[in-house]
C-alpha cells in the first residue's frame, strides 16, 4: 500500500462563518484539469459571500476557497494542454485557491508570458483572473469592440469566444453597432471594478468612461485607472413604490450619483451600464441614466438583492434598453474556457508589456499571508481596498 499523500495547508469556512486554516489531503485532478502548486491567490468579494453561507460552491466543487490562483504546475498535465511541469501560470478556479495545491480546468489555465512580473510574478498574475475575466466579459456583453486600429496594431482583431455563445448555442448576441460610446462602470474601485475601467479606457477605447466610488481618495485612484469622471455610490435606499403600478414612471429623486454621471455623459446618459449594484436604490436610479438602445449588464448585487421599483420596466421599454445578468462562476466548463482562451489572446499579452509600453495592470492594494485570511476577509469588507488583497501561499 502506498504511503497516504502529505496533508496540505487549506481554507474552508465554518458553518458560523469563520475561516479555518486546516491540513486537508491534497486534490487530485481530474483527466481535464492540472494540479497547481499554488504560489498566491486573491481575495474576492464572493468568498466573503460564501463564507457567510450565501453563495454555495456549485455541485462537486470543493469547499476550499479561492477562485483563482497563481502558481506552477505539478506532476505530468494531460497531453494537447500545451502546459508543462514548472510552468508559471495563472487560473481561473470555481474554488480551492486558498490551498498549497488546487486542481484547475486545463482550460482555463494561461502560461504567463516571458518576463511577467519578475520576482512579483505570483503577486500580480494571482491578482488577474477572477477580476480581470469578469470584467472583460461584461464588456463584451456590453457590445465593446476594439477599435480596429488599436487591434491592427497590437495584434489580431478580437477573436470570437469560442463555445460562448452567451446563450448557450446561437444566435451568439449580436455585436452593438455602434460600440458604446460611454460607460458607466459601478464599485469601479473594486477588483472588477479597476480591471473594468482599465480594459474600457485602454483596451477598448471607450471614450466616456464614468467610474462610482465611495470616498473621494477612492474616485482619484479611479481617475488615475483611466476614468475621464467619477461620481459618488448609487444611493442605497430604495424609493417608495408607485401609488399605482401603471403610472408614469416619475423622475428619480436627484442625488450626488445621478447628477454626477450626468454631467459627465454626453447628452446626460450612457450606452453601456455595468452594475455590480443591482438593488437598493440604484435599481430605479439607472433606467433614466442610460440611452437608447443601451446595454445595462447586471453582474452583482452589492447594493441588496430588493428593490421597491414598479416603474423600472417602462423606464427600459422607453428606451429599448437590454438587460443582460451574468455570472461566471457556475458556467460550463467550455464557457469559462472559452473566455479565459480569449483573455489570454486579447488582453494579457498587453498586460505582461506593463509598464514597459502595457497600459494595463491588476491593481493590488496589498499582499498578506494565507495565515492571515481572517483579517484579509476583514479588510475587504471594510471597502477600503482598492484593487485587490493578494494572499501569498507559497514563500517567493
Ligand atoms: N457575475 C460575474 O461574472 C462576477 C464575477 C466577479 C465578481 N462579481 C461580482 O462583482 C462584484 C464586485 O466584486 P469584487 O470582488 O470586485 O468586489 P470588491 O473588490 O470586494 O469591491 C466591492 C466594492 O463595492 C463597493 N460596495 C460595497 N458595498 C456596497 C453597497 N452596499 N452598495 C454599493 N457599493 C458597494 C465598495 O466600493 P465603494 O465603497 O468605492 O463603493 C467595495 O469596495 C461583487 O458583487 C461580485 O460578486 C460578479
């Protein structure tokens, strides 16, 4: 009989919602996916949600932590991965990134380019995936095409995500014609948020690109992401609801929100909403701010799952908006490969030229030890990161 494998350190939650840091057997991979010795991971604000027991791992999925993870790979990877033992690489994970090893989709695995990072390879590669992925989707539901003399120039033109049609098969949603001309991205300090503004100023080309944050310090860093105007949170009290559900829907109540964005966007309103928001009072506040034919890409529900607002619905038809949630994380496995294959095409190759020509980096706010998970969870609920908290697994 051979020797059992050595216990590896891992982060689960208890069912009160505390973070364990226990000696767990290591995972095994299954014939599609590659183990990883794990170098750093990050913090993301769903692990918040599903330590606290309100965003459950999908079925078969470990209950370690983590949705992403830099690292190497170990053992032998399954052959046409193009991934070789020792690679330096990056994944997206549906769990078990708090660990010295996690088992990641070989799909959704990129080998980090030549020269990433230098000795801070693991720190800024564990800082991309979860965030960066995300927020490179909502973009592209939101219709965002890079401009074709930027892709002319720094490579081919934007490849189609293979096997993601966002439905499941076809029709694929039809690009925006034209692309957006404005956005406004929400909690755009946040992990996603940074990456969001980032990938639309820079990437995409967006010209108008209106970022929300909390505090002021909060909206200069958003600024200097690329942002050309930021404005306060969405209010977060939710408006009484109509006396009558067929009234005209009424204007919504002004505030620092709604005025700032629209000062800031041409003709007052945007083509493109990306809300990681959702309910409160951002639910009725949206609607006015956004333009004809828009795009309004639902993502997250910062702001409550409620919202007491019957004259939403008129507010879109008026306007023929296209309301579009999405999620990540419980996605087929052809899905979430699909798009990470594109990320890696379309926007890391610019990300490893950072800051040497790249315009584009994860913005990490700071590194703390696995050890130190509880105070990292902490911190991020405080909402004074901006960027990302790495978690450093593995000693440099
Ligand atoms: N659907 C997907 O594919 C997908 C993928 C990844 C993440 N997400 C979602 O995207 C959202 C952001 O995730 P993240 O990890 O980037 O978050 P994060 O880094 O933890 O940042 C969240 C930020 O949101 C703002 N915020 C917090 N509470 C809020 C509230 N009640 N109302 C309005 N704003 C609030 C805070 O910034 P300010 O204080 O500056 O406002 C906070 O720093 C989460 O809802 C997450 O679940 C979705």
């Amino acid at each position: 009989m051979s020797p059992p494998a050595p216990l590896m350190r891992a982060v689960v939650a208890t069912a009160g919602g505390a973070l364990r840091l226990s000696r767990v057997p290591p995972p095994s991979a299954s014939p599609s996916q590659v183990l990883l010795a794990v170098a750093a991971t990050a913090v993301n604000r769903a692990d918040l949600l599903q330590a606290a027991g309100r965003y459950p791992p999908p079925d078969g999925v470990t209950p370690v932590l983590g949705l992403e993870a830099a690292g190497t790979v170990m053992g032998t990877p399954p052959a046409g991965s193009g991934l070789a033992r020792g690679d330096r690489v990056v994944a997206l994970l549906q769990g078990g990134g708090y660990a010295d090893v996690a088992a990641a989709d070989v799909g959704c695995v990129l080998r980090l380019p030549p020269g990433w990072g230098g000795d801070d390879w693991a720190v800024r590669g564990a800082a991309v995936m979860e965030a960066w992925v995300a927020a490179y989707q909502v973009l592209l539901l939101g219709g965002c095409v890079r401009p074709p003399a930027a892709a002319a120039g720094g490579g081919p033109p934007p490849p189609p995500i293979e096997g993601t049609a966002p439905w499941g098969g076809s029709p694929p949603l039809p690009p925006r014609s034209p692309p957006p001309r404005s956005v406004l991205v929400t909690a755009a300090a946040a992990g996603v948020g940074t990456a969001a503004v980032q990938l639309a100023a820079a990437h995409f080309g967006v010209p108008v690109v209106i970022g929300s944050a909390g505090t002021p310090s909060r909206r200069a860093a958003v600024a200097a992401l690329g942002a050309t105007a930021t404005v306060p949170r969405p209010p977060a009290a939710a408006p009484a609801a109509d006396a009558s559900p067929d009234a005209p829907p009424p204007p919504p109540p002004p505030c620092a929100y709604t005025d700032g964005v629209r000062a800031a966007a041409p003709g007052g309103v945007v083509d493109l909403l990306l809300d990681a928001v959702g309910g409160g009072g951002a639910w009725a506040a949206h609607p006015p701010l956004l333009a004809p034919d828009a795009r309004w890409v639902l993502y997250g529900a910062l702001g409550g799952a409620r919202a007491a607002t019957p004259a939403v619905p008129a507010a879109l038809l008026a306007r023929r908006v296209s309301l579009l949630a999405t999620t990540l994380r419980g996605r087929p496995a052809a899905y979430r490969g699909g798009l990470v294959a594109a990320f890696g095409r379309e926007v890391l190759p610019s990300m490893a030229a950072f800051p040497k020509g790249g315009r584009l980096a994860p913005v990490v706010h700071t590194v703390m030890r696995l050890d130190d998970v509880a105070a990292a969870h902490e911190l991020v609920a405080s909402n004074a990161v901006v960027g990302k908290v790495v978690l450093r697994v593995a000693d440099p």
